[in-house]
C-alpha cells in the first residue's frame, strides 16, 4: 500500500485533528455567514452547507491524492470558492422581488438564534470589541456593522469636525481589524 492510499484510508477526523476542534470549526462557521451575509445568500444558504461540501471536497482531493498542510485555510478558502459559485449560481436567476438583508436585523435575528456557538461567538467578537482602542472601535462599528462606505464615513467625521481622506481612513481600518484579529484570537480564543 502505499503512502497516498495509507492516508485515503483513514477518516479525515484521523488525519486532520482540526476537525475535531469545535472552536476552529465555530469560527470558520461565522466566516461563512459573514461571507454568505455579504453576497445576500443567508436565506438560501446556511454556513453548514458551505462547511459539509468543503469537508467533502477536501475528502474528494484527499483520495485523488492531493497532499493538504494546513486544512483551515484550505476550507477558508474553499468555502469561499463555493459560495461564489452557488452566488453566480443563484444570481442568474435572482428574483427581482428579492428582499435585501439588512445587517442590523439579521445580527439582531442572530442574538436570539437558538444555538449556542453562534450566541458565544458573538459575546466573544464583543468583548474583542471591547478591547479595542474607542477610536478603532468607532471605525469599525461604523464600517463592517453599520456597514457604511469608507466615503459615508468620511463625511460622518467631516460632520464632527474631523477631517480625514478616504485612504487614511481605509488604512486605519485595516490595521483596526488587524488588531480586532489579533485580540480576538489570542486573548478570547486563546488558539
């Protein structure tokens, strides 16, 4: 037997241990919403559908013998390919009546969702949240929750007296979300 069908052999939980863990799959679970949230498929789709066909092309490349290292990213961005197809998919025949999703209802909607790891992720992207300095706070809030363009931002701070280009704006919320990233991962998830 050799090494490729040795590793076929065993069960993907056996061979990637990540699979196990349910912080990392929780995680990945709200990527995919935030990702299916942001091309307006959540009502169609649901993160577990991303992440079972993920699993599931990961099994198909495992057994065709492609080698995987690090098996997160690699379903990051499979789940990410998979809902820009099931997105160009669903957008051929979109419906004109199509509601939009409006970010406030469906975090809303969210917080008082029945199950329990989305509930945690959301108390633990809080206090992530936080800690952040109020500024980079602010800047967030307004960007990826309010989900203002960086040009309503610009002149929300023009109304404050607060004068700032749009590129400096991008870059501070870049390194904002940076930091959020890092807080959340090494101080809440403690990976």
């Amino acid at each position: 037997m050799t090494p490729a069908e040795s590793a076929t052999a065993k069960p993907l939980e056996q061979q990637f241990t990540d699979l196990n863990d349910n912080n990392k799959l929780t995680v990945l679970r709200h990527f995919y919403r935030l990702r299916l949230q942001q091309y307006k498929l959540l009502g169609k789709y649901e993160p577990d559908d991303i992440l079972n066909e993920a699993i599931s092309r990961l099994d198909r490349s495992v057994k065709s013998g492609k080698i995987i290292y690090n098996v997160l990213p690699w379903l990051r961005q499979t789940g990410l390919n998979i809902i820009n197809e099931w997105s160009r998919e669903h957008h051929k025949y979109r419906l004109i009546d199509s509601p939009k999703l409006d970010l406030e209802s469906i975090l809303s909607n969210e917080q008082n969702h029945d199950q329990h790891d989305d509930c945690e992720l959301y108390m633990q992207l809080y206090q992530a949240l936080q800690l952040l300095d109020i500024d980079d706070r602010r800047l967030v809030i307004l960007r990826f929750y309010k989900q203002l363009s960086w040009q309503d931002i610009v002149k929300r701070y023009a109304e404050k007296n607060i004068h700032l280009s749009e590129t400096t704006l991008r870059k501070r919320g870049s390194r904002a979300l940076a930091t959020l990233r890092k807080i959340f991962q090494e101080q809440i998830l403690r990976y």
